[in-house]
C-alpha cells in the first residue's frame, strides 16, 4: 500500500517537472516570437502594430525629438489609429474603409508658392506599399467608378520638393469624391482658400478627411448609407471637412472649420456657406482637433471673434 503511494507520487512529480518545463520552453518560445527583427534591429511586436520588414513609402509614427513630423503636429492628433508619417504630411489611414481618417498638413508661404522645379506630370497615383495588401486601395478600384482620386492633402500644398508632390499621389491620401462640380470645382476652391492664408499667417495647419453622416429616410428613420467602389470596396465618404489653424507672427490663432457634401455644387456657393463649429465636426467623426490648444486661447473662430 505505501509502495503504491510513493509511485502515484514519483508520477505526480514526473508530470509536474514535465509539465513546468514543457511551459517554460513555450513562455520562452513566445517571448521570443514577439520579437522580430528589422533593418538588423531586434523590435517588439505590439498588438494592432504590425511591423513590416521593408516600407517602400510612409512609416509608423515613432516620436523621436524634434521632427518635421512633431512641426506638423504641433497642436494635437486628432487620433492615433494606424498614423504614417510621409516628408510633408502625416495621416491616419482606416484600413477597413481604405481611405484616411485625417491627413495633417504644416503650410507656410514656401509650401504653396510657384517653384518651376515641381512638375506634377510626372507624378502617378501610387498604391502605398507600406499598408498591408488586405487593406489597400488600389487604382483598378477607382477605374471606371465614376469617381476621382480626390488628394485629402493638396499636392498644390507641397511645392517645396518634387518627392513631396509625388507622395500626396499615393493612395492612401485619396478618398472618392465627385469629379465635375466637387473636386475639380468646389473642393479646389477650399483648397487654394486654404493656400491664400499663408498671405495672413506665417503657419497654417490643415487637417482634412472624410465623414460618414446620418440622412433621415421616408421611414422616418436615420441611416448611414455610403458606396463602396471596386474589389476592395473602397468607401466614398458622404461629406468631407478641413479644419484650419492660422497662427500670426504675434502668436495670434485663429481657426476655420468647413464640411462639404460629396456631390455638385454650384459655382456661385461661397465657400462661407460651407463653415461650421468645430465641435460638429469632431462629434461627427470622432476626433478631437487641435487639442492642445483651448478654444478659449483662439482669437477668432469662422471669423467670429471668441
């Protein structure tokens, strides 16, 4: 009888030793796997930040001193979802709908002004190969659409370098948008708008974007009703909005808000009739603008003095 208990307990112990072993090598197996290495650097991988080996165009926004990114981003992010970093802008780009979230631009009178060097012919609309391949857009989807490969930051906005012209053409700075009467009218308005400010501030900061609005149906019911174009189902935005920050040589701030319907408009709608406070806006899309700056600290807002 008390041979028997010592062997179930020799047992025991025998499948408890295995047992802390066989863990030890699979805690130390998955330590391990969350690692990888890139460009000979042994890196963490974080869940919901994939690492890639090689990026051929935007990266991974990592803060690391003084940037031209933290110069861009100088007030806030609006959000931190899958943020790429390029020369000139930052954006966040929505894997699921294949077009950013918000893309952030710094603009002073350098930026915008004629530069001979710049040819935008010979830039061509570029899928970002930095995105993983399930959740990029590409050309074919917008081929035969209906719709433009509207630029969310202006190439006209980034006149300083050739290569800063060509990466406002990848496309993950690109939305739908209606061509005739939106984006080659209406929209192009907004955007040289915004270009004219430089003549009033020594910075500009521009974020722009999509929105998705509810519209209220013959049901009686309020619905969110967008189109997808091509094999990836590419999201075409409802409205799109730019939030603007000028800050004068006195430190002075000033801010102008705008959403526009993604659709024709006419010639004759000032672009005034398209202000609305900024708070709609981030409601709306669920981002916070400019958060390191109070509203109170602003001088005007749409023109209205605070």
């Amino acid at each position: 009888m008390i041979s028997k208990i010592i062997k179930q307990v020799i047992q025991l112990g025998a499948v408890g030793v295995t047992g802390y072993y066989v863990g030890h090598y699979n805690n130390k197996k998955a330590f391990i796997d969350s690692y990888v290495e890139v460009d000979g650097k042994r890196l963490k991988s974080m869940p919901g930040l994939p690492i890639f080996g090689t990026v051929s165009a935007a990266t991974p926004y990592i803060e690391s001193g003084p940037t031209r990114v933290s110069q861009i981003m100088k007030y806030g992010f609006p959000g931190l979802d899958n943020v790429r970093s390029y020369d000139d802008f930052v954006l966040s780009y929505d894997r699921r709908n294949r077009v950013p979230h918000w893309v952030f631009e710094h603009l002073t009178k350098a930026h915008v002004e004629k530069n001979d060097e710049i040819d935008r012919s010979k830039c061509d609309f570029t899928p970002d190969e930095s995105i993983h391949p399930f959740f990029r857009s590409q050309n074919t989807d917008y081929k035969g659409s209906g719709y433009d490969r509207g630029h969310m930051a202006a190439a006209g906005n980034h006149k300083l370098s050739q290569k800063h012209v060509e990466q406002t053409f990848y496309l993950t700075n690109m939305a739908p948008q209606v061509g005739e009467g939106f984006n080659r009218h209406a929209w192009n308005r907004l955007e040289k708008h915004v270009r004219k400010l430089t003549k009033v501030y020594d910075n500009v900061y521009c974020c722009t974007g999509p929105l998705y609005l509810p519209r209220k149906e013959s049901d009686g019911k309020w619905y969110i009703r967008y189109q997808v174009i091509g094999a990836n189902t590419v999201a075409v935005p409802t409205h799109f909005y730019k939030v603007v920050v000028g800050e004068g040589s006195d430190g002075t701030l000033d801010m102008e808000a705008y959403v526009m319907p993604n659709q024709k408009i006419p010639d004759e709608t000032p672009i005034s009739s398209f202000m609305v406070p900024p708070e709609t806006i981030e409601k709306a899309a669920g981002l916070l603008f400019f958060d390191k700056i109070h509203r109170s600290k602003l001088t005007k807002i749409n023109g209205r003095k605070v």
